[in-house]
C-alpha cells in the first residue's frame, strides 16, 4: 500500500509539523485575497459568497504562534482529521474561545 500523497506531500513541509491550529470559517486577509488552499490537498478556502465545486468556507487556521502568523496556512477539516496525529497538529480551538 502506497502512502497517501497529501501526507507525502506534507511530510516535505516539516515547518508544518507540531503546529497549532484554531476551527474557523475563511476570511480573507485583504481586500485583493480572496482565497487560500489547503496545504494538504489543496482544496480552496473562501468566503461564504465565493461558491465553486471545491470551494470550502472553513477549516483550520495557523494561530499567532506560527512562525508566518495567525490564518497564513489553512488545513481543511478531513485533512485535518486525516493526518492530524501523523503531523502532530494541535487543536486549540476550545482553549481559544474560553
């Protein structure tokens, strides 16, 4: 059985791993940036308005202790739940609403 190729593709990305992630719906950064991709699979992340085929308007965001800052890298939601434990990603959602 061959390695998925998102984990692979990750996996080249050792910046990624141990990483804190927050659960929260896309907003754009910018007026000029109106999407990001997920650094797994590359689906698009938008806001609500944008609508495609494999458009998504949540998943899991960088946090402020990440080394590009807070929302520069998106994961979505079965990225993350696919290859959470293997990257060693952590959820901070919960303590970031408390």
């Amino acid at each position: 059985m061959s390695k998925d190729w998102r984990l692979a593709h990750l996996e080249t990305k050792p910046y990624l791993r141990g990483i804190a992630f927050v659960r929260r719906k896309y907003r754009k950064p910018a007026p000029h940036w109106d999407h990001d991709h997920c650094v797994a699979c590359w689906a698009t992340l938008a806001e609500p308005d944008v609508t495609g085929v494999d458009v998504i308007h949540e998943g899991y965001a960088t946090t402020n202790e990440y080394v590009h800052g807070e929302n520069y890298d998106w994961v979505c939601i079965p990225c993350f739940e696919l290859f959470g434990h293997a990257m060693e990603w952590r959820d901070v959602t919960t303590s970031r609403r408390a």
